[in-house]
C-alpha cells in the first residue's frame, strides 16, 4: 500500500456517500428514491476504488482497480437524468432508457476487453514525475476522448435541460429543490471536464469524487430541510393549468404537494403553500376537504364558502404504488351546479303539481303511505286527513275560462299553504280535488286546524268568489 497526500479526503468523501446512502435508504420505494440510491451508489464505487486504486503500488493492481471504477463513472450521468426524471414527473421512452443504460455497458465491455483492440487504454504506466506522489497514467485512446466523453457530457447536458425546463414552472420549495439538484449536477461535471481537458490541480489525479461528495452534501442537506425525496410532485405534468376543475395533490402526509389556480382561489391558499398541511391555511372550507379525507369519504356532493350557491363533485383518490402503497391523493372538485338545479327541476316535475306547486297525487299518496307506517310504529303519533272539493268548479271553466279558473286554483292553493306547518303535507288529487294530511296532531288540534282553515278561505278574494267543503272524520262542513 502507498500514502498518499490528500487520500483523507477521498476517504471522508466515501464515509460522506456512504452516510447519505443509509439515510435515503427509506426511500426506495419511490421512483425518486430509486434513482437517487443509484446515483449515490455510482458515486460510492467510483470513490471507494479510486482509493484502491490510489493506495495500490502496483501497475496491474491500478489499473483493476481504475476498471472497476468506470462502472460507477460511467453509469454516473445515466443516474442523474432518471433522477431528474423522477424529480420533475417527467417519462423517457423505453428505447431511451434502454439506450442510456446501453451505452456505459458498452463502455465497460470496451474497458475490460481493452487488451484485444487497446481502444480505450494505449499504454498505462505509473509516473512519480508528473505529480508530488505516483499517480496513474492511463493513457486514452480515442474511445475514451471520442465516444465516452462526449457521451457522458451530453447525457449530462440532457439532465440539466430537462431539470431547467421543468424548474421554469416549478414555484416555492419545488423550485429551492431543482436549484440546488442543478448546483448538485454542475459541481462534479465542470471538475470532470477540467480533469479530462488537463487543467486539474494535481494532472492526471481526478478529484471529481471529492466533489461528488459535496454534492452529496448538498442533497443530503436538500433531505434535511426540504424533504426532497418526501415532497416529489406526485403528478404536476398531468395537471393542466387552465382546468375550471380544482384540482390538488397531497403527499402521503396529507401536505399539499400541488394546487392549479382554481383550487387556490377557491381554498385561498398562500403564494407558499407546497408542503403546507391544511390545518395550517385557515380555509375552512380546505378544513372541511381534509375532514372527508380523514374519515375515508372518497365522493361527496359539497358546497364551498367561497363559492356560494354552487355545488361541486369532490372526489378524493389515493395515488398507489405497486403492493397499494399510498404516496399520496388527488383531490378534484367540479362544478355540477347546472346538473343540480336540472337535477331538481326533474324531481319537482315528478312530485310537484305543475300549475299550483303543491305535490301532485302520486307523491301525496307516497308521503301518506311514509306516515302511516310511522303511525304503526309509535304509540301517541297522530295524523288527520282532510279532503277538499272546490265547489262547481267546472261551471267556473265554462264561464270564465280555464285561464281564470288555473289562476283560481293557484290562489287557493297558495291560501291553503299559508296555514299549514311545515312538515304538513297538502297535495293535489285532481282536477279541483285536493287533500291534506296533518301530521302529528291530537283530534282537538286537528279541528282547530280546519277551523282556522275555514276561516281562511271564506276571506279569500278570488274572481270569480269560489266556495268548497271539506270532509274530515266522515262529518262534512261547508265554507
């Protein structure tokens, strides 16, 4: 084993990878976590055998140790683009994907077969001239300069094009996130391209893994304070802008990880609200939402505060890995306020009588037949039944018109219903037959009622002057 000056740092920078490994471990899981543990595990090998390969006196013993190294080098940039990929919920094509992990293999079965083609080494040798300790000559060829590092470069440049194109739209923590992955990438990629183009502090002596844990550092600080891998955009690229449907994502901790424009005005959430819980916003109508949530209600027909007179189709849908793990929901309200007003249109043509707003007969008989079963049911429940018969009424058609005598009704009805409680209930049989069924009432209430009633429609001004009779307990009496 050779010292080496400055081989400490190569070794913190290992303990440092090997740190934030352990502690992002929880992730893997998730699709970012995944990526991220790759990356982190391409950076271990790379720094773990540089140290063999620095420590090693031997030529043969350096030169094992560098191929082993290119495993994790080359795989290094693929790393990044699925973890900026991940980051941002953003898809690569399958032959994408199959070509980026193709091409660093291809690298490697060039490296390790280099001693038929000498494509990627020419003649490797240790030199104790060329810098303060015996460094590695490697002595490229044209593989390494003309295809491996181009290749790695742009597979690079490919990362941060997708990550800058996704942080122009991200807002808030997500934006903090993508500045400090963009820093994260830059960092050991301009160390590397000096190191490549000659212009390293020791020649020949790489400290790209030196500053690839700094990277480390910066992201595994990114996990500390902004919960990088915890707070993903379960699904933003889905989530159109101009949507009139509101629209919101939580995370598996129910903080919000997205909102569209709709949803912030309608829960009047904060210019800061990703990562927020809602108990923390002070809607109470987002209040309201993470209630349902809790209780496990995933449809439900509401009506928010800040949008009154309007009903909206809130629907709460977990967001599910493979094996049904939850990572977060997806909470959409539409407003169905037109299906609902139509929707009671229907069900007052099917109840109510058209011309006098009161129920029509099949509905009457239905309510009827409800209150005779609670009649059945309870012991001192009462009910009375009062049938009424406007008088002549077809005289009244003949000799002013069915105009003046629809308008005839309309006006009794509406006297009739100005007496009654609310939970009365007055219906329509036909024609000029109409019936009333009081609920709840002893049989001096309900006589009191039909006094009243009486009393009521013989001051009733109508032209022309209608009259009618009333039949309760089989004793007619005429007003």
């Amino acid at each position: 084993m050779v010292y080496t000056p400055g081989l400490w740092l190569f070794l913190l920078a290992a303990l440092i990878t090997m740190g934030v490994i352990g502690f992002s471990w929880r992730y893997r899981q998730t699709d970012t976590g995944k990526a991220f543990l790759a990356l982190m595990v391409c950076g271990l090998v790379w720094v773990v055998f540089f140290c063999f390969e620095t420590a090693s006196p031997a030529l043969e013993g350096k030169l094992f140790w560098a191929k082993i190294q290119f495993l994790g080098i080359t795989f290094l940039p693929t790393a990044w683009v699925f973890l900026v990929l991940a980051l941002t919920g953003q898809k690569a094509a399958r032959g994408v994907k199959t070509a980026l992990l193709l091409l660093p293999a291809l690298t490697n079965l060039v490296i390790w077969t280099n001693p038929l083609h000498h494509w990627f080494y020419g003649t490797p040798f240790i030199s104790s001239t060329l810098a303060p300790f015996p460094v590695l000559v490697q002595d490229y060829q044209f593989w390494f300069y003309y295809v491996h590092a181009p290749l790695n470069y742009l597979i690079l440049l490919a990362a941060l094009f997708l990550l800058v194109k996704a942080m122009v739209r991200m807002e808030g923590m997500y934006q903090t996130q993508a500045q400090l992955l963009l820093v994260s990438i830059l960092l050991p990629a301009i160390t590397d391209m000096l190191y490549v183009l000659g212009y390293s502090p020791v020649r020949y002596y790489n400290y790209t893994t030196a500053v690839f844990s700094l990277s480390g550092v910066i992201l595994a600080w990114t996990l500390f304070r902004y919960q990088f891998l915890d707070l993903l955009p379960l699904a933003r690229d889905v989530m159109i802008g101009q949507m009139s449907d509101l629209v919101m994502i939580l995370d598996h901790k129910t903080r919000i990880s997205e909102a569209n424009p709709a949803a912030r005005d309608v829960f009047h959430l904060p210019k800061e609200f990703v990562g927020k819980q809602p108990t923390e916003i002070g809607s109470r109508d987002l209040l309201e939402v993470a209630g349902l949530l809790e209780q496990g209600v995933a449809h439900k027909d509401v009506q928010f505060e800040a949008q009154p007179g309007r009903t909206f189709d809130l629907r709460i849908q977990p967001v599910m890995k493979s094996g049904g793990l939850v990572i977060g929901w997806v909470i959409t309200a539409r407003d169905i306020s037109e299906r609902v007003e139509f929707l009671n249109r229907l069900q007052a043509l099917a109840t109510r009588d058209d011309l006098t707003g009161i129920y029509n007969r099949r509905h009457f008989l239905e309510l009827c037949q409800r209150e005779m079963y609670r009649v059945q049911r309870l012991k001192d429940y009462h009910v009375a039944v009062m049938m009424i018969d406007l008088d002549h009424f077809k005289l009244v058609n003949d000799a002013h018109g069915h105009a003046i005598g629809d308008r005839a009704l309309a006006a009794f009805a509406n006297a009739v219903q100005a007496e009654l409680r609310v939970m009365d209930i007055f219906g329509r049989l036909g024609g000029e037959e109409f019936a009333l069924l009081l609920v709840d009432v002893d049989e001096s209430a309900a006589r009191a009622a039909a006094e009243r009633l009486g009393l009521s429609l013989k001051n009733l001004e109508t032209a022309p002057k209608i009259s009618c009779k009333s039949n309760k307990n089989e004793k007619t009496k005429n007003w």
